[in-house]
C-alpha cells in the first residue's frame, strides 16, 4: 500500500511539474508575442514588422496583410497563426475558428501548441524586427523605398485587432522604441545623429 501511495504521489508530482512548466512556457511567449503586437502600433514600425515577419517565414508582405484583414489579427495574432500552421493546423481552419468568435489563444491552446518553440521563434522574430528597426533609423528612405517597390502601405495594413493591447504593453513598445532610437543615435557621429531618421521623435507615436 506504502508503495502504491508513493508512486501516486510522485504522478501527481509530475504532472504538477509539468503543468507548471508548461503554463510559464505559454506566459513567456504571450509576452514575446504581445511584444510583436504593440510595436506595431504605429504604421512605421508596423512596416517594419511586416516585412520582418514576411522575410522570417518566407511570404509575400501582401499575403500577410490579406490575411490579418480577413481573420482580423493584429501582427502577434497572426504569428501565432502561421506557428500553428507549421504545426500542422490549417490557417483556414483557424480562420473559421476567429469567424465563429474562439480567439488565437485558445485555438492555440485546443490545438496543444508547443509554446517552448513559439517562445523560441517569437524570440527570434523580435531580435530580428530589432535589428530592422535600427536600420530604419539609419535609413528611413531606404525603408519606404522597400516598401515601394514591394506595393506596401502601412496605412492599408489596418485591423480592429490592432488597438488590443494594454497601456502597460503600450508603455513598454514606447521605451523599446525609445532604446533602439537611442543606440542608433549614441553610434552615429553627431551631425548625423541630430538629423537620424529626418528628425523621427523618439516614442511610438498613437496608432494610424
């Protein structure tokens, strides 16, 4: 009896455990992916994020605004989709699921997400929009000449979903904002920092 006792004990002890760590994973990449959302509140950074995401699943910039139009995702939602869907999950499947009122984090979680790997990928995605935003800090013409010539407009590229984020996810896009614009200009000569970006505030501005 002793024996049976333990090892019931040690089942539930792993599976508490492993409930645990599964719920931190989910916690994690919730964060990495709102992270994703609240940059792009504003349409240049919103760009930017765009053509990173775009480049970082290899898709076209305007398949990925058609999408988030017709499942009505902001940018971290419709990461979260397309991470599903290399799971396996069918993105027309989750778009019925969106139409008849689940939302992405719940579709995820029905559809027994690996969040270790999204929080990896999420991850790797917001270095990379990182580094894409302090080229465009360097350079905001070549950025609107990418955009140019890739048909893109921020301005289109709107959803409902977009303005679902918090002040405090919002404060937090303004310092990350604040910090890139910040390294940028600390490594430019003087001239050139005063004059980084044509004069680009520092803080992401209200959405448009």
């Amino acid at each position: 009896m002793k024996t049976v006792m333990v090892r019931l004990f040690l089942l539930v002890f792993t599976v508490a455990l492993a409930t645990a760590a599964f719920a931190d994973d989910q916690e994690k990449a919730g964060k990495e992916i709102k992270k994703i959302t609240s940059i792009s509140v504003d349409s240049n950074m919103r760009s930017v994020v765009n053509r990173t995401m775009a480049e970082m699943l290899n898709v076209k910039r305007l398949d990925l605004v058609k999408e988030r139009q017709d499942m009505n995702l902001n940018y971290g939602g419709l990461f979260l989709a397309h991470q599903l869907a290399a799971g396996g999950a069918k993105l027309e499947d989750i778009a019925a699921q969106l139409k008849s009122g689940k939302k992405i984090f719940d579709i995820a979680n029905d559809d027994h997400a690996n969040w270790k790997q999204i929080n990896s990928e999420a991850k790797k995605l917001n270095k990379k929009i990182d580094d894409n935003i302090e080229k465009y800090f360097r350079d905001s013409k070549k950025q609107a000449a990418l955009d140019q010539a890739d048909n893109y407009d921020a301005k289109v590229d709107k959803v409902a979903a977009d303005s679902d984020i918090s002040k405090d996810e919002y404060a937090e896009a303004q310092t990350r904002y604040q910090k890139l614009h910040d390294a940028v200009g600390a490594g430019l000569p003087t001239g050139n920092a005063n004059v980084m970006n044509s004069g680009a505030s520092a803080g992401v501005p209200a959405a448009k």
